[in-house]
C-alpha cells in the first residue's frame, strides 16, 4: 500500500472513532423536561396542614424525574435547572404557592381577594443549581386554595445545562 493509501486508510480510522465517540456523548446526555396540571375537580383546599400539591394530570415527563403521587421532582443529575408554577383560584379564600427546594422556600406567589375581585391567579419562575437527587416541589400553606381543574394550576421544569 502507498504512503497516501496508509494515510487515507488512517484518516478514516480515526473519523470513524470520532464518529462512534460522538454517538456516545450524544446518547448519553440527560434530557429532563416535566410538564404537568393539578387537576382534582374544581376547588382545592384551604386545609388544615400545608398541602405539597401532586400534580397530577402529566403532559410530559422526559426522564420520568418528576412524581406526579407525590407532587416531588427529584434532579436525576446535577445541573442547572428551570422551574415555573402558575396557579387559578377564586372565592372567599386567600392564595398562595411556594417552591421549595428541599425543605428550603426559593419563590412564591400570592393574591388577595380585594373588593369585587373574585379571581386570584399567580405565578413564578425560578433557575436552580441542583445536586443530583435535590427535590423541587410546590406547596400550598394552610388556609389557602387554588382551583384544581380546567387546566388552571400548572408546575412544569426542565434541565438547562
């Protein structure tokens, strides 16, 4: 074989390598996304307790890291992550939602009734760093609602970098 056969024989040796390692990086990247709705009928709440809300009418769960039995998104992997919560309510209760990352409050979200106002609606987003395994949930606190149908009340995230 020829000095330019040799050379073209490894050029394609190595773009083949390249090729298949390229593969592997792709395939191994983590893909997170979670969209889903609390949608148990109409009214929800106030209770007694605070309340972690389970989201539980799921649209997509790519990575199947969000529970929607227990409202909790666990971080499959360490990164940086982006997470929305809007909500719907109405009537003669206060509102208000809170994000928390593990047991810490990162966000919230309130509206009062006032006068003939009888429609409450909020929202928030925020960006975390998480460590693999670090959960993200929304919680109501006691004595408040939020109208829990009619795809009203949503908590969606996904994985940033």
């Amino acid at each position: 074989m020829s000095d330019l056969g040799q050379s073209t024989y490894a050029m394609a040796e190595q773009l083949i390598a390249l090729e298949n390692r390229l593969k592997t990086l792709e395939g191994g990247k983590t893909k997170v996304a979670f969209s889903a709705l609390i949608e148990k009928g109409g009214a929800y709440g106030p209770f007694n307790t605070d309340v972690t809300l389970a989201y539980n009418k799921v649209y997509t769960n790519i990575g199947d890291a969000y529970n929607s039995s227990t409202g909790v998104f666990t971080a499959p992997v360490a990164a940086v992550y982006h997470f929305t919560f809007f909500y719907h309510a109405g009537g003669h209760h206060a509102s208000k939602l809170e994000l928390f990352k593990n047991s810490q409050m990162i966000a919230r979200s309130s509206d009062h009734q006032t006068g003939s106002d009888t429609a409450d609606n909020g929202g928030n987003a925020v960006v975390l760093q998480l460590q693999q395994g670090d959960r993200v949930y929304v919680r109501m606190p006691a004595s408040h609602h939020v109208w829990a149908a009619d795809n009203s009340t949503s908590f969606s995230g996904f994985l940033l970098s």
